[in-house]
C-alpha cells in the first residue's frame, strides 16, 4: 500500500481556497453587495480578512443575517441560500469544500422562477456573454447580480410567510438544473477530495504497522498570488488551483543538502 503524497499535491483536505474582495454595487433593496446563491453539494467557510459587511442567508431556520468582521469564521453547508452585505471593504478568504466542484458549477444564483426554468434560461441570465472589455464585464456581472438578489428577496418574503416549504421550489429548479452535470461532478470528486481523505486512512494504517517511511516524501508546496481576478458572483475573485500542478503557479519548497555520510 502507498500513501506517498503526488506531485502538485491539493490543498489540505481536498479543499480550495479564494480572496473574495465583495462588490459595493447598491442591490434592489439599497443594500451594498453580491449575488445570492445556493451551493448543492459544497460547505463553504469564510475567514473575514478586513471591512465589514453581514452574511444573509435562507434555510429551514428561516431567515437570518449574521455579522461580519475580521477574525470572524463562518461556514454553511449545501442548501443554505447565502448573500454578503458589504457595510465597507469587505474581504474574505473563502475556503471551499470538494475543491473543483465549485469551480464545476455546484451552485445556482437565486434568479425569479421564469431563469431558472431550464438550463438554456439560465444560462442566458447567469453568462456574462462574450465580453472582453473590464467595464463590459462589470456591467454583465452587476445585472447579474441585481437579478439575483431580486429572486432572493422573494424568496425571502415567501419563507417568512409561508414557512420552510417555501424553499422547496427553489430547490427543486436547482436540482433539475444540475443533474445533467453531476457524473462529470462525480468523477471530479472521486479523483480529488475523495483520494485526500482515502490518503489519510492509508498513511493510518501504514503508522499502525508500524511503518513511516512515507514520511521521507513529505514536501512543501507555495503557491504564488494570483495574477488577475475574475468577476465572481459574490465580488472580485482572485482563486488558486485546486490541484497544482508543476510550473510557473507552483513553486516547491527543495530539500537542503544532504547530511554527510
């Protein structure tokens, strides 16, 4: 049995991890912020950085805002509707379970039931289109957003009338949006974070007999920052690879020399 960790080896526990600088665009409510979604098969977990700024969110508990500032660590599984509420220089490390799952698609913006009616409406609402311009983008992602957060806001309205059941549209439209992607989703998840945690049981029962020579291939790995950033649904990403592989975005830490003989 081998448990020797591979080259371009992904981040701890088959996890990914991102810089979220928030957008302070004046949503339909006047509030300032990003776009409202829902992740199907991911836990994400914010570490607050700087600013200020409130997490709202909608699931069976009902609606909820939670406070933002640096230091503060929060995270919600699938199914929690999420939006951020930038209160000024909101910055996030967003760390992202199942690491090229998100990246995939594991989410659906929270858009009024006629966008979310097939997967040819969807995309037409969520695609920032074939611009290449900086303002271009901006402009696509802003509408974007505004749409999200409209839907958001019924939904909301609908959970605080009707009670949990109000979400259960919301996410069945989700579902039948996604299920055409889910076996390409599977491989990706059992070809990463799934042989993360399998690692782990192996380098166990290699320790409980006794063994530790694997040890000896334990490497460092530094990933340099990144070069440009991509306008995210909830504000300007700047992401790292889930699985590095060797070259100019990866830099590995080399052994010193060896001991003498």
């Amino acid at each position: 049995m081998s448990a020797e960790p591979q080259a371009g080896a992904p981040f701890p526990a088959g996890t990914g991890i991102s810089h979220l600088a928030v957008y302070d665009w004046t949503a339909p409510d006047g509030l300032t912020g990003g776009s409202a979604h829902v992740h199907l098969a991911c836990t994400e977990g914010y570490v607050v950085l700087g600013g200020a700024g409130r997490l709202q969110t909608l699931s069976a508990d009902g609606f909820a805002e939670t406070p933002l500032a640096p230091m503060t660590v929060a995270w919600f599984s699938p199914g929690v509707v999420h939006r951020l509420i930038n209160d000024g220089g909101l910055q996030i490390l967003v760390v992202m379970q199942n690491a090229g799952l998100p990246e995939a698609g594991d989410s659906v913006l929270t858009f009024p039931p006629d966008h979310l009616s097939g997967p040819e409406a969807y995309a037409a609402a969520a695609s920032l289109g074939a611009a290449s311009q900086e303002a271009a983008l901006a402009a696509a992602a802003r509408r974007r957003a505004q749409l999200a957060v409209q839907g958001f806001l019924a939904l909301r309205e609908r959970l605080e009338r009707d009670g949990p059941g109000a979400l259960e549209d919301f996410y069945a439209a989700a579902a039948r949006l996604v299920r055409g992607q889910v076996p390409a989703w599977r491989g990706t998840w059992q070809h990463g974070p799934l042989v993360t945690a399998r690692r782990t049981g192996e380098q166990l029962d290699l320790l409980a007999a006794g063994r530790w020579e694997y040890l000896a291939a334990g490497r460092v790995t530094v990933l340099d920052p990144p070069g440009s950033r991509t306008f995210g649904m909830c504000g300007r990403l700047a992401t790292y690879p889930a699985s590095p592989a060797r070259g100019a975005s990866q830099r590995e830490a080399r052994p010193g020399p060896a001991a003498p003989a």
